[in-house]
C-alpha cells in the first residue's frame, strides 16, 4: 500500500511527451524525450496520463485525477509503480543528499576496467564531425523539389529505362570490375564509396530538417575499425506521423539509388576515360552497397528501421530476440512460460523467424570479420582481435543463454520437449564422441595399371602425329615426332667444323704442318663428334616411341601437325588396359588410419561405371610436388585446391600423399581415366577426437610455434 502522505520525485524540466504512431492494435502511445541524453522512451496511455498529472505531487492525488477524468481506473499503487522507470532513467530531479547519491552510485557502476573500454571502443565507437543544421537550413530551399511525387516518379522513369539499357552491355559492365584491379582502381573506388556515403547521409538530414527536426550532429562510426559514416536522427521520434518516419528512414537509400541512376546513364552515355571511370565506381558501389547492406533488416541499419516503422514494432530486434529466445526454451525444455509479450499466432511466428535469422545472419557475417581482422593485421595481434570478435558478438550472447538455463534448471518438469531435448544431446554426444568413423574418403582417379604420359622434352615443331586416340601401339613404335629449328642450326653450325676436323686427322701423316699439331687435331675431332652425338641424342628424343605395348588412352587436340610445341608440354598417353588401378589423393592426418592390405571402394562421378572394390597395395610417406592428373586440381575444376603460378605444374596447396590401390574388381579399364571418391578402410575414430586434433594443428599451424 501506498502512504496519502507520499510524494512522487519531481519530473526534470526538460523532459519532453509527443504523440506517437498508434500501436499495431490501434493503441495510442506517446514518446518521453529525455534531451540530455537524446533518448526516447514509448509510453503506453495510462503512463501519458499519470506523467501528464504528475505536478500534483502525491500517487493518491495523480489516480484520483486519472480516474475522475478518463475511463482509467488507476490506483496510487500504478502511480508509485512508474517512479522507479524514472528514477532508473535520470528523469527526475535528484532530491537532497539522497539523490546526489544515486547520481554518485549509478556514475560508478557505469564505470569500467580499463581493458572494458578499450575492447568497447575497438568494436564500436563514434567521432562526431560537424553540427550540419545552419547548412542543412541554408539548403533546404535548393532539396524541397526532390521531395515531391514528381521527382520520385521522374527518377523511377530514368532508373528503369537506365537498367534495361545496362542489360544489353551487361557483359562490358561486368569486365570493368577486373579491368580496375590496381591499387589506383581501388583507392578510385573508396573514394567513390566515400562519396555515395555523404549523399546517403545527406538524404537522411534533409529529410528531417523537413518535418522540424534537428540534426545534432553528423560524423563517422567504427565498427571494428571499419569507418562509415553517421546522421543524429533520433528525433525522428518527435514525429507522430509514421508515413514522416518512413521518409527520414529511406531518404538516404532513395538519395543513394538516385545517386547510382545518374552515375549508370553517366557510364552509358560517356567516353571512355576518366569520367566514365568516375561514373562507373559511383554506379557500382551505389547499387551493390544500397541494396546489399542499406537495405538488410539484419543489422541496425536503414532497412531495420524502415521494416520496424512498417510493421509499427518499435525496437524490432529487442522485441524479435525475447520472441526467439522464448521460443527456442520452450521447444528444448518445454517451461510453460507465457510470450514475452501479447501478440497474435501470425506475429508470434515472424518474430521468431525474424529472430533466428539475425542470429545466423550475424554469426556468419562476425565469424567473417573475425577472419578479416586475422589476416589483417600481423600473426599475434590478429589471433588477440579474432579472440575479441568471436568472444563479444558470438561466445559472451550464447553465454548468457547458457547461463539463464543453468539458472532455471530448477524449475524443470519431465516433458516431450524435454524428453525430445534429452534423446537428441544423447544421439549428438554419440555421434561426436563414439568411434563410427571406420572410412575415410579423399579424391581419387582411376585409369591402366601402366600409363606413361609423352611430353615434349623441347620446343619444337610437330612434324608427324601425335597418334589418334584409341590406337593400338607395340613397343618402340613411333607417335610422333618434333623439329627442332634451334637444334639443326646448332648442328649446321657444327657439322662443317667436325668435318674439317676429321679429314685434317686422317691427312696428319702426310702433312708436316699438320704433324706438327699433334694430338690437337685429335682431340679437336673428338670434340667435334661429341657434340654432334649430343645434338643427334636430343633429335633422337624429338621422336615420342610407345615404351610399351598398350592404347593411346590421350591426346593433345590443340597439338597438329605444323604447330609449335612447348617444352614440358603434354602430347599423349600411351596406357596398358589390361589392368586398372586406382590413385587417390590423401591428406596427412588420415595417412595413420591406413593400412596396406586394407580393402577401398572407388566411385567414380561417372556412376554409370559401377563402384570398383580394391586393396590398399602402397602408400607414399613424401607428399606429392604435383598433381599429375589435372581433373583433380582445383583451377580445372577438381576437388583438390591447387597454384597454377608454374607452367604445366599443378602445386596441392595442402599437402597431398599418395595412395596406390591395384587388384579392383571389375578389372577393366574405361577409355578414359575416371575421376571419383575413394572410400578406404580405416582404424575407427570418434569426430571428437578428430575435430580436437585438427583444431590443435590448425592452433600450432596460425601460432607459429
């Protein structure tokens, strides 16, 4: 109960009521303005009414007049009940030594530790920049035109003939993001993004200049060090107009679309040069920027406060999150607990949703600038900010959640959604920590138990072939065979030399002058004839010969005859398809779970082949330098992530061991080698056990150590 005799804490002066929007169920409300700390509160009637009263001084009085002058019945108990939301909020006036205390107290408990600040700071913090109202006032006159329905309607004319124009040079619009590359495309294009940023900013100020609100400040905000800029437009919430908000709301992505318009019929119309340049940054990064990120509900931007003026639910995310988390507790413990708030079935169902879609909207795009903020900055300091990114905005909010079931444990009752809680940890423990794992799989080709594959060992013209595919070849048969200009230049070079050299040999005895030269002759002859043996041996190798009897399972079609040939480069591949073989690519911490002797299935994509069932029959202990099958690699489209730096090598970036598997039934051999999986039986293993180590070396990996 509450005293006659008790008085109510004084409102501070400035303190400010608006009317607001109604409410979704036609409610009205007001907004309690607190100037000095900018801030809005919304306020239900019977809070209107009491606050409106709240000169008289006692609850008794204030419910007496509430009710006595509106249908309301209040009583002192509702009055004195409000008192605390004000106190709490620094809306009253502090009354004596006891309130001076309570401005003490609540002043040191918003106090932090040193490191809490600078871990706030780092993640979020804001520099005001200018006071723009004295120039937002001075230009009002110049932006009243773009406001009207004409204006909006003339752009959205423009903007649609404008993109259907970009469709028929889509192609030349794409190119240009690869043909700025350089470090000037992309300081060209920061400055552009920079620019499309101000003119958003700008929309937003002039847009609630316009319906009589002041623009405190304007400046730029850090999120995790990455700048963008800001607009103070909190007094929006004045406004009892939602359709006035709304316009404040989008003034800044209709500024910027107009923006991107301009800047496309720039870029359709213009030369090509500098200022097309200009156009297209400003086209690109208005359009990408405007409708990937302005618009998203996800995060507090524009698109947040335009959906939650929509939908008239103000602080959408707050509302949305106690939804989601309600939600989530009665389907894991069954509580029983009533929604957060009254909300109809349909409501209920979009704020979860809503809910749960933040929330993995935002451990994905955290995770992402974790990650970004990693391999920004140098090896010691980027392990210490990813630790914050991840512990702040993923590990601290599922702490919390945590900790309130703990908490709650108590209250707990046997119920199906706890039944079904219990049942589905206990599959999960199991599956994470029981050894089922007996497989483990890693790409693979299939081809002949022999293949040999034919390559140019010098740069030359290909004279004859290469063989067609499929052809059947003996040993020691000729393929091909490549002319080399440079090595007959150096044999004509050599050839007149060798043969002088030889018939001064065989004239020594008859000559005194070349008797007197001795053995120089000799070993000048001998030279000779060493360097045109050497010349012959590599035209010899010129000439591509089947090393065994076999197919010509491949060959190079851009190779014809009369054409230039690499060195190094592939030609053919003469295979024995008598027998198959099956070659799979396996990564490090698997090599230990293998056995020779063990069983494997290979499946190739091609499930037409069937599966082919084999025997482990080696394993290589040194990780192969290249790929020889390029099906496999990454950069033609495979499984296995490679670095085509090198010409005609193909370099696994992690590293890769062999593993030969032979004796596969069906024994036969497709005409082409087969790309696959291969499953191959291993030492069993719990997930656990292997998610640890690989967290383990992948910490000792980034460490350093």
């Amino acid at each position: 109960m509450v005293g006659a005799a008790a008085i109510v804490p004084p409102l501070r002066q400035d303190v400010g009521l608006f009317p607001a929007p109604p409410q979704r169920d036609g409610s009205p409300v007001w907004s309690l303005h607190d100037p000095a700390a900018n801030r809005f509160y919304l306020i239900t009637w019977p809070a209107f009414e009491m606050l409106s009263r709240w000169h008289l001084g006692s609850p008794q009085a204030i419910a007496e007049s509430v009710c006595r002058e509106t249908t309301l019945e209040l009583g002192a108990e509702d009055v004195a009940s409000l008192a605390p939301f004000l106190e709490s909020n620094f809306l009253t006036e502090p009354q004596g030594a006891g309130g001076t205390a309570r401005l003490l107290a609540a002043r040191e408990r918003m106090r932090s530790h040193w490191w809490q600040r600078l871990f706030k700071n780092y993640l979020f913090f804001r520099i005001p920049l200018v006071r723009p109202q004295r120039f937002l006032e001075a230009i009002a006159p110049l932006t009243a035109p773009l406001f009207s329905p004409a204006f909006l309607s003339l752009v959205l004319v423009v903007a649609l003939c404008g993109l259907l124009l970009l469709t028929r040079h889509w192609d030349q619009f794409l190119h240009s993001f690869t043909a700025y590359r350089s470090v000037e495309g992309m300081l060209a294009l920061a400055l552009a993004l920079g620019a499309a940023k101000v003119i958003h900013e700008l929309g937003h100020a002039c847009a609630s200049l316009r319906y009589g609100c002041r623009v405190p400040a304007m400046g730029v905000a850090f999120m995790v060090l990455a700048p963008m800029l800001y607009t103070d437009t909190n007094e929006a919430w004045k406004l009892s107009s939602r359709r006035q908000r709304l316009i404040i709301g989008s003034s800044g992505v209709l500024a910027e679309l107009t923006l991107a318009v301009a800047a496309t019929w720039g870029w359709l119309l213009l030369p090509d040069g500098p200022l097309r340049g200009a156009a297209f940054f400003l086209a690109s990064t208005a359009w990408i920027m405007t409708l990937a990120v302005n618009c998203s509900p996800f995060m507090r931007f524009d698109g947040y406060f335009i959906l939650s003026d929509l939908l008239s639910i103000p602080n959408l995310h707050a509302r949305s999150f106690a939804f989601g988390r309600w939600r989530l507790r009665e389907l894991l413990f069954g509580y029983g607990d009533p929604p957060p708030e009254a909300a109809g079935s349909g409501l209920r169902r979009f704020l979860t949703v809503f809910a749960w879609g933040v929330w993995l909207y935002r451990l994905v795009l955290f995770l992402g600038i974790a990650l970004l903020v990693y391999h920004f900055f140098f090896k010691a300091l980027g392990m210490l900010l990813f630790a914050v990114e991840v512990g702040w905005f993923i590990a601290l909010p599922v702490a919390s959640e945590l900790k309130v079931w703990w908490q709650r444990r108590g209250s707990l009752r046997p119920n199906r959604a706890l039944a079904r809680t219990v049942l589905l940890l206990l599959a999960g423990a199991g599956l994470l920590l029981l050894p089922w794992q007996a497989t483990v799989r890693a790409p693979a080709v299939l081809g002949a138990i022999v293949e040999q594959r034919l390559s140019a060992p010098a740069p030359g013209i290909m004279v004859y072939g290469p063989a067609p595919l499929r052809t059947e070849v003996r040993e020691g048969e000729l393929l091909a065979r490549l002319q080399s200009p440079d090595l007959e230049a150096r044999m004509a070079q050599v050839l007149p030399g060798a043969s002088v050299a030889s018939w001064q040999v065989r004239q020594q005895a008859f000559s005194e002058e070349l008797t007197a030269q001795g053995n120089v002759l000799r070993k000048r002859a001998e030279g000779s004839s060493g360097q045109i043996g050497g010349l012959r041996a590599e035209m010899d190798q010129l000439r591509l010969m089947a090393p065994f009897d076999g197919v010509v399972v491949y060959r190079n079609d851009d190779i014809m005859a009369g054409g230039w040939v690499a060195a190094r480069e592939w030609v053919l591949s003469v295979a024995d398809l008598r027998a198959n073989r099956v070659d799979v690519y396996l990564e490090e911490q698997d090599l230990r779970r293998i056995r020779v002797g063990g069983r494997g299935r290979f499946i190739p994509d091609a499930l037409e082949y069937g599966a082919f069932s084999c025997r482990i029959a080696a394993i290589d202990r040194v990780a192969v330098a290249t790929l020889d099958d390029p099906s496999l690699a990454s950069t033609y489209g495979g499984p296995i992530p490679t670095d085509a730096a090198r010409q005609h090598e193909l370099t696994p970036l992690v590293p890769r061991f062999r593993v030969r598997l032979d004796q596969c039934d069906p024994g036969g051999v497709p005409p082409l080698r087969l790309r696959g999986v291969a499953h191959l039986d291993a030492d069993r293993q719990s997930p656990a056990l292997e998610l640890l180590r690989h967290a383990w070396v992948t910490l000792i990996r980034e460490s350093g150590l």
